[in-house]
C-alpha cells in the first residue's frame, strides 16, 4: 500500500503483482455472493436486449453524473439463474481488461475499455447465454454500484395442430393436438371451441434451451361431436400475429338409422307405398340391407338400394321390416311394424258405393254397377210410355 497526492488530498492506492492480479480475478470469477446494494439511479443500462443465436450483441454500460464518486473498478457477471452469479469481463485502469473463465470467455469483449463507458460485446450468442447481465462499479464512498441488463435469446417456434380421429364411446379421449417445438421464451396455446372439453399442457426443456409446449384437447367423444369446429391458437414474442390452426373433430360411429314413410295408414289394396332407409355414420356407409322379422319379401315388395316399395298392400305385408346399415365399424338398424288395415280409416263411415268411388282402382266396378243399375230403372217407365201412346 501506498500514499497517492490528488486533487482530494493523499489518498491511500493498493497495488498487486501481476499474479496476485491473476489470483484475484480468478476468485471473483468463482464466488458466489449476494447482491451488492443497487444504485441504478448512476449505471444506464438497456433493461433488455433480445438476440437471436449466431448474432453479436452489445450490452452497453455507462456511468453517470459521478459527482464527487470515485470510481477504482468495473466488472460484468453473468447471473443465468437465481443462484449463480459468474464473473465475465474486469476492467481496471491501471490493470487493463481481464477476462475470467465462463461460458462467453472469448466471445466476450469491452467495446472500448474505459471506467465511463465500460459496454461489452457478446459475439456467436448462444441459446444458454440467456440470462442477467450485471454492470458493477466498485466506487467510493457509496461502495458498489450496478446496472442490471437481461439478456433476451429468441428462437422462432415449428407450430402444428392437427385433428385426432377417434371412435365415440364414453370415455375421454385425446381428439386434437397443437404443438410449438423449440422456440424461445415459451409459447402460449390457447384452444378456441363450442365443444365441452378439458386441455392439458406440457412443457419440455430441450438440450439447446429452447422450449417445446404442446397442448391436447381432450373430451368424451359423441357422434353429434364429429365435424365441429375447433382451433388451436398459438402466441409467440416472435411471431407478427399469433398463428392459428383451425381444425374439425373426426369422430368414427356406426350407422345411426331411421327408416320414414310409414303413416300407419296402410289398408287392403293401397298401392305403391314406400318406406325410405336413412343412415347418419363415419365412416359412410358400405351396404344397407332390407329384411322382415320372419319370412321372405313378398313378391308385392320391390327393394332398390335405401329403398323398399309395396306395389300393392295386402296381408303378406302386415309384418315388422328391418333395415340394416353398415360401414367399417360394424352394423346400425332400425325397424318399423306396419299394420294392415281391412280398409282406409277415412272411408269406414262411408257407404260402400262412396268408399269403392274413393278407391281409384275400384272405380270401374263402381261404375258399372250404377249403369246397370240405371237400365234396370229406366225399363219400366219405357213400358208406361208405349201403353200411353
């Protein structure tokens, strides 16, 4: 130790040999100490820079308004979590810089080595160096003097979402997925739909400190479920806009069938009445297939495809018809019991003449039986005429 004149008077001045130099540094590269007292209000610093991989950065540090604060010393750490703090760049006035082992050892450098504007310069950054930057100033009287800077690393994400085909039942299952693989920070997703579902997230730390979130959309599949809309929303510090995947359900059921046309209104000698299979299913259908609960289809019955036509109703009709579907799951049906009537409801309170004129097929006969009718009355007055003349 010794006296140094100034402008304040005799000062005391520590000196060191260049190896103590070097023993010094070396242990401030390796300690791990709480926080000195901040007094940000005389280090400007960026609060944060951002930087994509393979780029050059620059953290600048600068003290200001010194007043009458004597600065010896300013030194760079590296604190990439809570519980590390690693020295990374020294300068001294006397000493020069110094660069102590850690992971930006000669990547980094002083921009222009001075106690006023001690900024450095962070070349080829990598994912891991991501974290806080502090510019620290030894100074006297007021001690230690900082400036914190946080370093940004960004990575664009891969994001993808896609449908999950699943077949209806009753428990809850995995039936859309949305992933963001290595971007960093961590993306945000978020799913946009009117089906009753759960999300579940997972986020994964991968070797290069890049983070991959994927999303699954999960619910107890219906077939009323299958075709509704869904999207997954992905969110990301890089992206302009968030990128939006919008996707339909894929619900896999068997055939859902109803046969229409029956208006239980079939009676003796109605023709040309028809009963129509329809069928709900994914996948569609591969073959749909009429059949009575016992016995064979009369010859009155004709059967095209979805279709089943009486051509003319009578007892062999009076039977239960059974239309089955079925797709690649299995076999959907349904059945339908027609009841023959002796005659329409409509013409039971009608006289026979007038129920017989309401059927067109019977008509002739109606007819035939009047014009008979008619000469057998038209005779006697014929008779009465001549014995007149």
């Amino acid at each position: 130790m010794g006296l140094q004149t100034t402008a304040a008077g005799l000062v005391p001045v520590f000196t060191l040999p260049a190896l103590g130099w070097a023993v010094l540094t070396e242990a401030l590269s390796r300690r791990r100490v709480s926080r000195p007292r901040a007094l940000g209000q005389l280090i400007q610093v960026k609060p944060e820079v951002m930087s994509y991989p393979g780029q050059n950065v620059e953290l600048p540090c600068k003290f200001v308004n010194p007043g009458s604060t004597r600065v010896s010393q300013v030194s760079w750490f590296l604190e990439p979590s809570e519980a590390e703090r690693i020295n990374i760049a020294v300068f001294h006035p006397a000493f020069g810089a110094s660069y102590p082992d850690s992971p930006v050892k000669d990547r980094v450098t002083f921009t222009a080595p001075t106690l006023d504007t001690p900024s450095i310069q962070i070349s080829d950054v990598k994912m891991a160096d991501e974290g806080r930057y502090i510019c620290e100033y030894a100074t006297y009287p007021t001690g230690h003097a900082q400036g914190i800077t946080n370093l940004v690393m960004l990575a664009k994400p891969e994001n993808s979402g896609s449908a999950v085909t699943v077949v209806a039942g009753d428990k809850s299952v995995v039936v859309a997925q949305c992933e963001s693989a290595n971007g960093r920070p961590a993306s945000k997703i978020r799913w946009v739909t009117s089906v009753n579902g759960n999300v579940t997230m997972t986020t994964t730390q991968e070797p290069d400190n890049t983070v991959s979130v994927s999303s699954d959309y999960r619910l107890t599949p219906t077939p009323a479920d299958n075709g509704k809309d869904i999207s997954c929303v992905v969110e990301h510090r890089t992206q302009a806009k968030p990128n939006s995947f919008p996707m339909k359900l894929a619900i896999k059921y068997l055939p859902m069938v109803s046969i229409e046309g029956y208006d239980n209104n079939w009676y003796m000698g109605r023709t040309n009445v028809e009963l129509t299979c329809q069928a709900k299913s994914n996948p569609i259908p591969t073959t749909i297939t009429w059949r009575m609960l016992a016995g064979h289809m009369p010859d009155m019955v004709q059967v095209t495809e979805n279709k089943l036509k009486v051509l003319k109703v009578d007892e062999t009709v009076n039977t239960t018809f059974i239309c089955e579907v079925r797709n690649r799951l299995g076999v959907g049906k349904n059945q339908v019991t027609v009841n023959v009537r002796a005659e329409a409801p409509e013409l039971m309170s009608q006289g026979p003449l007038q129920a017989m004129m309401q059927q067109p097929e019977r008509r002739p006969e109606v007819l035939k039986h009047r014009n008979r009718i008619g000469r057998v009355t038209a005779a006697p007055m014929m008779m009465r005429k001549k014995q007149q003349q």
